[in-house]
C-alpha cells in the first residue's frame, strides 16, 4: 500500500501549552486508521490542525506528495481531505438534501447536478426515507448519518471522523461502524477518532496511541491494547478505557 | 509651525478623549461580558445630558451637583432597559442584539424630538467659562472636569471588577459564559449589571458634556460612532484599551480638526479604525483572534 | 386557494401595478409607489449580503451615494449620460465593497458591521468636504433638458416609475435565480454555521464578497434612478446613515433571507412613513421614526422572520413516523 498522507513533525501549541509536540504518522491509502489517546491527548487538535481549523506551528504534512501544511480548512477539504465534528453540525434549517447538496457542490456549479449527486450518498447512507425532513427535526443517530454523508459527498481521499459515534446506542454504534466500512470501500482512507475501544478493535487495520501530544505507540488494534505504555497512560489520564469496558458488548457486526 | 498652538491642541483633545473614553468603556464593558454591542449607548449619552438640563432647568440642581441623581436615574433607565427588552433576546445572534439596539437608538432618538423639540439647549453652570492658564496655556474647567470625572470612573470600574465579588462574577462570565455557569454565576444577572453599568457610564458623560455642548436629540449619534472607534481601536472588551483609545482619538481629532481641516476632523477617526480593522483587528490592547 | 386562482390574483396585481400611472395622475402617489420600488429592489440587494449571508451591513447608502454621485457629476461636468454613468458608478461601488470586504470578511464578530457604518460616514464626510467637485452641503442639482431616455430626463414621473418596475422586476428575477444556484446554497450554509460550511470547502470569504459586490451594485443602480427621479443630491440625504439603516430596515421588517421579505417590507415602511409624515408630520417631525424604531423592536423581539412568516402556510416535511420521536442534543 502506498502513502496516501504523511504527517512529519506536526507541533501545535496554545498560549505555551504543547497540544501537539512532534507527531509523525503516515495514512496508507485505503486503510483504516485509529487515532486513540486519553482526553487532551491532542486527538482532536491533530484533526483540526490537518483540517486548517488551527495553522501548525512547525512540521508537515504531505497528501500524494503535495505539500499541504497549513492550507485553511476550504483548501483542504478542496484537496480531498474531508473531516465531521465531534459534536454533529447539521445546518439545521436545511433539509438532508440541501445539507448534502452543499457538500456536493464542490465539485459542480449546477445545482440539479450536485443534487443527483447528493441522493446517491443519501442513498448510500440510509438516509433515503428524510431526504426532505429538515436536519434540525432529526434524532442524534440521523444526524451523524447525515455528518457521514456530507462527508462523503465531497468524495474525498483522507476522511477524518471525530467521534463520530458518540450518543449512539450498541447498535446503531454497530450500524454507524458498517457504514465507515462501506465508505472505506469505496476507497476512501479513514482516521478514526473513538472513545469506544470495542469500535476501534472492530474496524481499524492500525492504530496510533497519543498521550500529551505525544505519539506513545503505533500498531495493530490488539497489539495497541496489550501495551503496558498504552494501559499506564490510559489510567493516569483519564478512566475511559475502564468505563467503557464496562459497556454492553454491541452484537457481532454484520 | 506655532508650539503653543500644537500643545493646546492637544490639550483640548485630550480632554474631550477623556469623555470619548467613557463613553467607550460603558460600550467595551457591555460588550466584554455580553458579546453584544450597544448601538443605543449614544442615546443613552443624550438621555444623560437630557436629564441633567431637566433638572438644572426644573429643578434647580446642576450638572456636577446633579450627577449622582442621574446616575442612579440611568442604572434605573438601563435595568429596565435589560429587563424589558434585552433579556428576550439573549442567546439569539449577535445581528438580534445589533438591530434592537439599534431600534431603541431611533425610538429613543425620535421620542425625545417629538417631546422636546429639536431647539438646541443648553445648561448654564458658574463653571462654564472659567478656564485655568498656565504658559499661554488655557483648559477649560468644564473640560478638565470632564476629563478628571471620566479617569477616576475607569478607574473605580476597575476596581469594581477586580475587587468585588460582583465584579469577578462579571469578568469570569466575560472570559466564558459556560464556565461562569459551572462556578454557580448566574450569567444573565451579569449581564443585567454589566447594561446598567454601562448606561451609567453613558449617563454621566452626558452629564459631563451638558456644560460644554448644546443638548439636542440627535447629539448622540456623534459619540455612537466615535464610541465604536474608540472600542475597537482599544481592542473590544479592553478597559484600558478604551480609555487609551479614547484619548487617542480625542487627540487625532484635535490634531485633524485644527491643522487639517475642521470638517475633516471625524475622517482621521474613520481612517484609523479602518487600519486597526486592516492591520490589527484585535486593537491595542485585545487578545489577537 | 387554488393554482387558477392565484394565477388570477398575480395578473390582477400586474396589471394594477402596470396601469397605476395611468388612473392615478397625482405625482405624489406616483413617486410614493416608485419610492416602494427602490427600497425594494435596494432590500433585495441588502439581502444577498445581509440576509442571505447574514452579514449585516449598516452602510449600503455609500453604494446609493457613489452610484448617484458618479452618474449626476459626470452629467454635469462631462455631458456623459446616466446610462455610461451609471455604470461608472456600479463599478465603483464594487470597487468600495471589495476595499470594505476584503478585511472584515476574514474576522468574526461584529468587525463588518462596524466598518460599514465607517465606510458610509467616511464617504458623507468625503462628499461634504470636496466642495468643488460635489458642491459640498448644498448639493448638486440637475438641470433639466428636456426629455431624453439618454439622458434620463422626463418631465413626468410615470417614465421614472416604470424604469423603477423595471429595475426591481430584473433584480428580482436575479436574486431568484441566486437562491437556487451555487452562491445561494454556499450563502445558505455559511448563514447556518459557518465552520462547517468551511469544512465542505465553502471559501467563505470569497462567497460572501461576491455577494457584498453584487448588492453594492444593484444599491448604486438604485441611487442613479433615485438621482435622476429627484433631480437633486446631497450628502445627507444619499449618503447618511439613516438610509442606510432605512434600507436594512425594509429587509428586516418584511423577512430577513426570504425572497418576497424586502418587497413586503418596503411596501409596510415607505407606506407607514409616507402615512405618519402626511398626518402627523405637520404636527412634529420624527413621528414618523418613533414609529419606525417601535417597528424594528417589535420584529426583532416578536417576529424575528419578519412580517412575510404571518403568510407561512407550508409546514416542513417531518421524519416519518417509524424512524422515532424528536430527539435533542448537544
């Protein structure tokens, strides 16, 4: 597999605090990658500084070979680096469609074209039945479908999705992981940021652990959660891989 | 050219920056703790002035002796203002504030031209002409009244914020409403204090202003503008950003007015806050975006 | 009501509109009517940036002000007609909106609402202050030649009414082709949020400034037709903040981001304002705007959409029912 997006070096801090102090990882092209850590590890900062919500401070990041450091979030999602976030942002006064179709227009300027376009995804992420139902009338578990199909719409290389399972039940959770399945198939790349280990285990060829900023460990799913570093880590900085353990096992994806 | 002239000059706009920077620091302090800006904090500058001839011509109290009654007065006026009208839009977009108060501004304007009349008024004051010289140097006591009221009024503000409970709650509200929350602040009571503040500070540079400026009721839309200037050159939200800019732009309209030409004398205000807008849009004295 | 009968209604309306200087031969109730046409069409302007970008701008009269200024001055000075005239004015507009929008538009915050409102009171002080080219406070007035569309001249109102018509219809028919293309969906999502339309590749900036020029150059195209109508400028009647606020204020009043919004509101305040000023006018001035000011309070308190929500039929479509009840989250 080739590299598909490599990131060198990236350092982002906040009024003297090191979110982000030297992180290097490479996305392979169509490979699913987890991105895990415990709260303030700098997971989200890392998406955010990729996508041009904040301009890094120092390192770089190379899609296809093209330099794309700190381009502003249009460019990239221009680029085909495409994200959701962590809390789902609907335009709530649009309906699926023209939430989509926006997303669509990228690459169009005919509207009727980027709305064909736009019923494919919608389509594609089950969300045929509230193509018209206004976004703001959809319950949580809609609404990340929607997030997803934005996403999609844009037919991006790299998707980075943020927590795109939090507020799901276990099976709409297992539903949400078929659907990044079936994104990933259609050749998209995915970094995947999630609390749910169970998710991340299921789903990611490879996973990358941070801690303060700081790449701890790198590896297959199962090889990642054995690590001694990755377990200390988790319980010194927060209690979420215990918490979430405790969860109800989702039922076996289909 | 003539030094004395250049001195005087800026004298003169140093003491008109004075009430320029209190003005603004009502406008900056609503703005700091409520993210609104305040477009009816001229006429609130014109009620003040209002008030303090009502009661000279009425009643026989004057402006300096007055001014604690019109303060209260306008802590009044800018409560109800809050209670009637402002808390119904809290947590709708910032346009929902910005058109209020901007519908307010022509209300209140045009209520006090169809009451009052546009006749140009004015306060009489045993103050009013006398004047302090010194090296061919002259201030107007009024002025240096002005100018002396407004610093020790920034400067009890400040205190009040950093010594008082109510005033940490403010600022804490200020720096995030979600966190002021969480502390057990009750963020909208803030904002109620922080509007009535606000007015009063407007109140009493209307005050400050009766002995030295006619009192009409379009004369707020004068110190509506240079108010925004002043807040934004400072940095939005900045005590000390307004008053420094307040007298700054006191100064370059002086400076502008008297060597340039007088009708320009406002351009130079407009220019200046078009560069901060340009070159540094968090101002002087405000956390860069 | 049926298609037939709202088809019937909408001719019925046309045809009212199109014969009104033909019954009425009163000039006053003419120019009032014409009057509703360019706050309309200046509404519909002000609602590409203001509404449907939701950038609100409190300086569309230094557009009304260049557009009237450039079409009257290169008559007067040069013998250029209004018509090359005033297309010298839109550019410039344009060019004043870009200078205005290129830095505001990278902010957050209240910055370009500000800056129009500087923008407006730089370009009054500008018009005040060069005398010899803009005859300062005194204006400058046109003197009539004769009627001449070359030189949009007439000596009755109805030819300026139906120049007016035929302004708004155009930048109507515009502004309903904007909503649906590309720039009105891109208008539509920044207005909703903007990270988010960012993060679909939306440049914002540059989507927004497009739709500042556009506005700003149907704003200037009202101000020539509103220059040659009157047949006299000055500094404080198209270039004050109070037209500007006047111009939003149609907008707001009639229904923010909305189509039909600026006509309806254009028509609620010149009417309300032409009504008060001719009752009670005569007793007080500023009657009018304390009505005015009332309005703009009550809309934004009570009826943030505007008055057009009172005629919502609609409602939207709903989730069908097996997917599940209203669910709200953070």
């Amino acid at each position: 597999m080739s590299t598909l997006l490599k990131v060198t070096n990236l350092k982002k801090s906040f009024q003297g605090v090191h979110a982000l102090k030297d992180v290097s990882l490479d996305l392979a092209e169509g490979e699913i990658l987890g991105l895990i850590g415990p709260n303030g590890s700098g997971k989200s900062t890392f998406v955010n500084t990729i996508a041009g919500t904040f301009r890094p401070d120092g390192g770089r990041a190379l899609l296809q070979d093209v330099d794309v450091t700190g381009l502003p979030t249009p460019a990239m999602a221009r680029h085909g680096v495409a994200r959701t976030f962590q809390s789902s942002r609907p335009f709530l006064g649009m309906t699926v469609l023209e939430n989509v179709t926006v997303a669509a227009l990228l690459h169009t300027d005919r509207p009727a074209e980027a709305e064909a376009a736009a019923r494919e995804c919608i389509a594609l992420t089950g969300l045929a039945d509230c193509v018209d139902v206004t976004s703001a009338n959809l319950p949580v578990e809609r609404r990340r479908r929607l997030d997803l199909c934005r996403a999609l719409a844009l037919k991006p290389k790299v998707l980075m999705l943020d927590e795109c399972l939090a507020g799901l039940n276990p099976r709409e959770m297992d539903e949400g992981l078929d659907l990044v399945r079936l994104i990933n198939r259609t050749g998209v790349s995915v970094i995947f940021i999630e609390h749910v280990m169970k998710a991340v285990v299921a789903l990611c060829h490879r996973v990358v652990v941070l801690n303060q900023g700081e790449l701890l460990a790198e590896g297959s799913p199962q090889a990642v959660m054995r690590d001694e570093k990755v377990i200390r880590a988790y319980l010194g900085g927060s209690s979420k891989l215990c918490s979430t353990s405790k969860r109800s096992a989702p039922a076996t994806a289909t | 050219m003539d030094s004395t002239i250049i001195l005087q000059t800026t004298l003169n706009g140093l003491m008109i920056g004075g009430v320029y920077a209190l003005v603004a620091v009502g406008l900056t302090l609503i703005f700091g703790v409520m993210k609104i800006v305040n477009f009816a904090q001229g006429e609130f500058v014109m009620l003040g002035m209002y008030v303090s001839w009502a009661l000279a011509t009425f009643v026989g109290i004057g402006p300096y002796p007055g001014l604690l009654i019109v303060a209260v007065i306008m802590f009044v006026g800018g409560w109800l203002t809050f209670k009637l009208l402002i808390i119904r839009i809290i947590g709708k977009s910032d346009e929902a504030f910005i058109l209020l108060t901007l519908g307010l501004s022509i209300f209140l304007q045009n209520i006090t031209l169809l009451a009052f009349g546009a006749d140009y008024l004015t306060v009489t004051t045993t103050v009013k002409d006398a004047a302090i010289r010194f090296g061919g140097l002259a201030i107007s006591l009024p002025r240096l009244i002005a100018f002396g009221v407004a610093l020790v009024m920034v400067a009890a503000l400040t205190l009040f914020l950093n010594r008082t409970d109510t005033g940490r709650a403010m600022r804490a509200t200020a720096e995030s409403r979600e966190v002021a929350t969480l502390l057990g602040i009750d963020p909208v009571s803030c904002f109620a204090v922080a509007f009535g503040v606000g007015t009063v500070m407007a109140g009493i540079a209307g005050v400050l202003l009766t002995p030295m400026f006619y009192v009409y009721p379009g004369v707020g839309t004068l110190f509506n503008t240079t108010a925004f200037i002043v807040v934004v050159l400072g940095g939005m939200g900045s005590l000390t950003g307004a008053l420094v800019g307040g007298l700054l732009i006191g100064i370059v309209e002086a400076l502008g007015g008297t060597f340039v030409s007088l009708d320009l004398s406002q351009l130079f205000a407009f220019l200046i806050f078009l560069a901060v807008l340009f070159v540094r849009p968090s101002g002087l004295f405000g956390r860069s975006a | 009501m049926n298609r037939t009968g709202r088809i019937f209604l909408a001719a019925l309306a046309g045809a009212a509109v199109l014969l009104f200087p033909v019954v009425t031969t009163t000039p006053y109730y003419i120019h009032t009517v014409l009057m509703v046409f360019l706050f309309a069409t200046m509404g519909l302007g002000w609602n590409l940036i203001g509404g449907y970008g939701a950038q609100l701008s409190l300086g569309h009269s230094t557009f009304f002000a260049i557009g009237a200024y450039s079409a009257v001055l290169l008559m007067v000075n040069y013998e250029i007609s209004p018509l090359v005239g005033g297309i010298v004015g839109m550019v410039l507009a344009c060019g004043a909106a870009v200078v205005i929008g290129l830095p505001c538009f990278r902010l957050r915050g209240p910055y370009f609402c500000l800056a129009t409102i500087a923008a407006g009171e730089i370009a009054r002080i500008l018009f005040l202050h060069f005398q010899e080219f803009t005859g300062g406070a005194n204006g400058v007035p046109l003197p009539f030649h004769g009627d001449d569309i070359l030189t949009l001249q007439f000596s009755s109102k109805a030819p300026y009414y139906y120049l007016a018509l035929g302004l708004l219809v155009a930048v109507f028919v515009l502004v309903r082709w904007m909503e649906k293309a590309k720039i009105g969906r891109y208008l539509a999502a920044i207005r909703e949020d903007q990270d988010a339309a960012e993060s679909l590749g939306v440049r914002t900036d540059r989507v927004k400034l497009i739709a500042y020029v556009l506005s700003a150059a149907i704003t200037a195209a009202a101000g020539v037709l509103y220059a040659f109508t009157v047949g006299y400028i000055d500094p404080d009647g198209v270039a004050s903040l109070n037209l500007s606020i006047e111009i939003a204020v149609v907008v707001i009043v009639g229904g923010i981001g909305t189509l039909w919004g600026p006509v309806l509101g254009a028509t609620v305040v010149v009417l309300l304002t032409e009504l008060t000023n001719m009752y009670l006018g005569s007793l007080r001035s500023g009657a009018s705007l304390v009505l005015y000011g009332l309005l703009l309070i009550v809309v934004v308190v009570a009826r943030p959409k505007g008055l057009i929500s009172l005629f919502d039929r609609a409602p939207a479509a709903s989730l069908p029912k097996q997917v599940g009840t209203r669910v709200h989250v953070a």
